[in-house]
C-alpha cells in the first residue's frame, strides 16, 4: 500500500503519545513493505532541523502550541490556509497514495481532511484517539473566551464578533463523512457516535507498546526492595492529569502514620505553575521529604525507570480516550492504582489487573495504597495480571497489524 499520514505533530517534536504512536505505527508499516510518507506540521523547525526522507514538515497549524495569537486570525491565517491547501495537494499528486490517513488532528485545520475527502473520494481513513470531531477549534476557544480586563474585553468582543463571522461565512469546520474510522476506544466512539460526530460503522481498535524494552528493564530490578512502597507518576504534570490527588493522598496517609512506609516520585514536566502549585501543596501537607520531583526524561529511558518501581500511579481527572502510560506501566510489570474515567475502564478491573478509585478522590487512593502496604501478595498477583494483559491485548504489533489489516480492506 502506498499510504499518505496526516498528523499535526510528529516526533522527535512532539506532545504526547498520539504523535508517538503515529511514527511507530509508520515506521512498523514500512517494515511491513508499505510506502509510507507523513505530512506534518511545521512545529519544531525552529530548532535543529532534522532532514528526514518520507516526512513533510510543511503545514501550518492553526495557532502556537502554547499562545494564541490574535492577530494572526486576520492577518496570517488566509495565507496559511491557502499554503496547507496547496502543500496537501502537492503531497497526493506527487505520491499518487492509496489512501490518506489521518492521525492527529489537534490544532489542525479541518479543512485539510475535507480537501482529502474532496480530491480522494472514499479512500480517506480516520483513526482517532482524541475528541477533536467534537472539541470547539481553536479560534473559536479564544474568541468566546471572555476577556480578563473591561478594555480589553470590549477590544476583543468587537474583533471576536468579526472572528466569528468571518468564520461562519467560510463554514468552518467543514462536515466530515469520517467513512472510514476507528476509535482507540470504546468510550471515545460511543461519545463521538452519540454526538452525532461520527457515524454508527465507526469502529475500535486499541493501541500498544512495544513490550520488549519494558520486559528487559524490570528483569534487573525484581520490584521486592526492600523498605517503602516506591510509587510512581509519569507523565505531564498539567491540572487534568490530576498528579494532586497523589500529593493529597501522600498528606492522608501521614494523618494515618503510614508515611514513612510510602514514597512517591513523578517524572515529567508541564506547566510551571502546576508545578509550583504541587511543590506549595506538598509542604503545606508535611509530605514534601517524600515526593520527589524527577523532572523530564527522555522517551528511551522510560522502561528502565520504571524498574525502579512497585506501582503507577494514575490520576487523571478528565476522560482520557486511552493512555499509553497504563500499557507501559503494565508491561513493565507495575500495579497500577488507576482513576475510573474515560477509555481507561476498559483496561483496568479493580481487583482483577488494577486498584481503581475515582478521579481526585484522594481518600480512595489512599485507602487503595495501603491496601497494597496490607497485602504484599496482592500487589504481585495484580501487576502480574496487569501484565498478561497488556502483553496480550496491548502491544504495538498488534495494533500495527490491525491497522494493517484495516487499511487494506478500504483499497479493495
């Protein structure tokens, strides 16, 4: 198959594990004898350029990851359409693709899979693993965003309200077909399908890990050091991820006297002032001398960090569609002590494969960690359970397959 990805980001300049899975899904497609190519965005070209053969890092997204600049709305975004128009239609002419592939969408114009959808009638494939045929786009997130200050806010709603109707008259976002489309959840097709964003023959297909590097870092640590319970978040450390409802809960078990048998490190950055706030939050429990703070680490050190550990800890407060991290966790052969939201209750069975609780109850997760201080012989049978599972549902060659598989009976 000779397949065109469409993806806003794409590693090594990336956000999260979505644009992730989007290389090793290529790369392993490639593998397989596929001709794969990926246009992407230009985020990351500022830095050291990296010239890669098959990858296109030419389009515009819609605003600055971090900054929303309004002017831009009027005086760059035109252009900037007209140019991904232009750099999508080169990409299908020059590659002559059986099928595109959309992958993340994030920031992105809708436009570029309506022009796929024009130009390659029934031979545009969806795979989603966010809620973004449902989410507000971005101008319209900031231009019904009301202003912090009185002048200012009179500013913005005049230019809002030609914003707006600049956008109305372009009828953006344009309607999808999304003919061809798999969710990396059930719970992410159900929402988008009962929105009426996608149609009922909208499908599930779950997404892996490599388990191999996890399987060899937990070989040089057998998880039953001795001392406290070494808890762990990875991850970005961002409100939603709810990482305070671990620190809380750390602050609980010191009201119980159980402090000392626990410790708990979170590796990964975010926004600076969430971090501030769990630094700030963590001193006012008394529990400071047992969080630490890990700071970034390279996506390749990832499996023989978490050997260094007996179980993950994941908090999240919104409804995540799926989270790599919990995969990578239970290969690695770690508990996890999971909150029941979104896609993630159809991985993790409280007392099954995983200690569950719900999100920012900081009681429950207290009161599941010193379940696992209580029963040592829990914890292994979970996280051995935990483990099978993802070796056997949730690896990367799987999911490749699949998709494989998927993509070839469109062309048919």
């Amino acid at each position: 198959m000779r397949l065109l990805f469409l993806s806003n980001l794409y590693p090594p300049y990336d956000l999260g594990g979505f644009e992730q899975w989007c290389q090793e899904v290529a790369v392993r497609l490639r593998q397989h004898g596929h001709i794969v190519r990926v246009l992407t965005s230009r985020y990351g070209l500022d830095r050291d350029f990296l010239s890669e053969a098959d990858v296109l890092r030419t389009l515009h997204l819609q605003a600055d990851v971090y900054h929303y600049r309004p002017l831009d709305f009027f005086f760059k975004r035109p252009g900037q359409e007209k140019s991904n128009e232009r750099q999508l239609r080169s990409a299908i002419s020059e590659m002559a693709p059986d099928l595109v592939v959309v992958w993340g969408m994030w920031n992105l114009s809708h436009c570029l899979p309506y022009w796929a959808e024009q130009w390659m009638p029934g031979r545009v494939a969806y795979y989603i693993a966010s809620y973004w045929p449902n989410d507000l786009d971005v101008h319209r997130q900031y231009w019904q965003l009301p202003a912090g200050r009185p002048v200012v806010g009179m500013v913005k709603r005049l230019a809002g309200a030609l914003a707006l109707s600049q956008l109305r008259r372009e009828e953006y976002p344009p309607t999808l077909r999304f003919e061809h489309t798999l969710c990396c959840s059930r719970y992410v097709r159900d929402m988008l399908v009962s929105a009426g964003k996608l149609p009922t023959s909208a499908g599930v297909l779950y997404g892996g890990v490599d388990p191999e590097p996890f399987l060899c870092g937990r070989s040089r640590s057998d998880g039953k050091q001795a001392g406290a319970l070494r808890l762990l978040y990875f991850g970005s450390l961002l409100p939603q991820k709810g990482v305070h409802t671990a620190v809380q809960a750390l602050g609980l078990l010191k009201q119980r006297g159980m402090l000392e048998q626990v410790e708990l490190t979170l590796v990964g950055g975010g926004h600076p002032d969430y971090e501030a706030r769990l630094r700030e939050m963590a001193l006012q429990l008394g529990v400071a001398e047992r969080v630490h703070f890990a700071g970034r680490v390279l996506r390749d050190e990832i499996p023989s960090r978490l050997a260094d550990f007996d179980v993950f800890l994941f908090t999240s407060v919104w409804a995540e569609p799926m989270a790599r991290t919990v995969m990578e966790a239970m290969a690695a052969g770690l508990l996890v002590i999971g909150s029941e939201v979104g896609g993630q209750v159809e991985m993790l069975t409280n007392g099954q494969n995983a200690l569950t609780f719900q999100a920012e109850d900081a009681d429950g997760l207290a009161s599941q960690i010193v379940r696992v201080l209580d029963e040592p012989l829990l914890r292994q049978q979970l996280a051995r359970a935990g483990q099978q599972m993802a070796l056997d549902k949730f690896t990367l060659e799987r999911m490749v397959c699949d998709i494989e598989t998927w993509l070839g009976s469109i062309i048919v």
